[in-house]
C-alpha cells in the first residue's frame, strides 16, 4: 500500500478548475519533486491536499484511508504537513510562538513525544531558531523563517511533509543549505517537493513529476 495515493483529483476556486485528473502515488520514505512554472497549478494541488481547498472530483488516501473530505487541521493531525508556499508565518509572535502553536493541533495525532522533545530536535536541526528563539517572526531573514516554518511542520511528526517553493525568494548559499538539509531528512517520512528551480531536485528527488496547464506527467528517476 502506498503511503499516499492521489486517485483523479480535481480542484480549483470555485468554479475556476485550475487542475484536473491529477493521480499519482507517494511511497513511504520516497521524495517526489514536482516542477513546473508559475501558473501551472502547482500551488492549488498543495492546498487540496492539505485541505485548505475542497477538491471537486477524485480522492485523497493516506496510508489507505480516506482524507478528502476532512478539514485542513484533521489532515495534520492524521500526518499530513504543509510548509506553505509564502511560509505564513505570523509575524508578530516570537519563534517560540510560533512552534509553540503547533500544541492546538496536535491532539488525536498518534502518540508523540513530548513538545520539550520534539522542540529539541528541531532546534538542532536548526541551531539559529534557538538563537532567536525570543525574537519576533517578523524580524527573521527569509531563510530563518524559512527553517522557522518547516519546523513548525516537524513538530507533529509527519507522514508526509509537503513543501511549496521552499526556494522562492532565497540566496544561492541559503539555498545549498536548504538543500542539504531536507536530504538529511531523506528517508524518514515522504516528501513533495513543489519547486521552479530545476536544479533544487537534483540529488533531493527519488523521481519528478512535471505539472503543465493544470495536468500532470510523469518525469525521471533522479
């Protein structure tokens, strides 16, 4: 059984249909990248599947189960996670707020770790957090509130961590490592990786998929 499957999906706003007949299968441990340019309805896919958008055709199973038609905060706690394109982090909340957060969403999640435990170890993945740990979101560079929002995703300890554009907006060196350290977390639950930059994918992706015009088609093996 694949960790994610993706079954004719259909979605948009309203009666904007912005993708359609979208299936494919995320294996466990699997990193898929997923490319295409601006206006290719990569971005909506993402709220589909994380729930902030309804679908109006097709399905979403998680581990074989039914999620499409749960709302956005029931998807993460069944281990679905989202870092947002734009990241949304809110801006006048320290960076512990902001984890700190995560707590109102994480019941019926399967059993976790402490938050004192988790919080841990997303600091030593990213050691600045903890630095600012007291300063406001709003102050972070973008890279900081890059790292700050995937984070907040790692908290609940997904299944599957879907990211938009992690590099939208980011310097080359932010980039590398960015880059270097979503390959250390290769292998620990499955990924998507939405993103414009071809070159990002390269070494990260298991496979690629390529969305054109609200339609998506199947790419290389990395």
């Amino acid at each position: 059984m694949s960790l994610l499957s993706i079954q004719a999906l259909e979605g948009g706003y309203g009666r904007l249909t912005v993708f359609r007949d979208v299936s494919f299968e995320l294996e466990r441990d699997e990193t898929v990248g997923l490319l295409g340019a601006n206006g290719a309805g990569k971005t909506t896919l993402m709220k589909t599947l994380a729930g902030a958008l309804p679908a109006s055709a097709g399905s979403v199973l998680l581990e074989g189960t039914d999620v499409s038609r749960l709302p956005a905060y029931q998807r993460a706690r069944k281990g679905l996670g989202l870092v947002p394109e734009g990241r949304h982090i809110l801006a006048t909340l320290t960076v512990r707020d902001n984890l700190e957060l995560t707590r109102a969403i994480e019941g019926h999640r399967r059993e976790l770790p402490p938050f004192e435990e988790r919080l841990a170890e997303v600091f030593a993945l990213f050691p600045i957090l903890r630095e600012r740990e007291r300063q406001v979101g709003g102050s972070l560079s973008g890279g900081e509130q890059q790292m700050l929002a995937i984070a907040r995703a790692l908290l609940l300890k997904p299944d599957v961590l879907m990211l938009d554009e992690p590099t939208q907006g980011l310097a080359p060196i932010i980039i590398r490592g960015l880059a270097e350290t979503l390959r250390s977390l290769r292998g620990r639950f499955g990924m998507i990786i939405v993103e414009q930059n071809r070159a990002f994918l390269e070494g990260l992706a298991d496979r690629v998929l390529y969305m054109r015009a609200g339609s998506l088609t199947q790419g290389a093996t990395a």
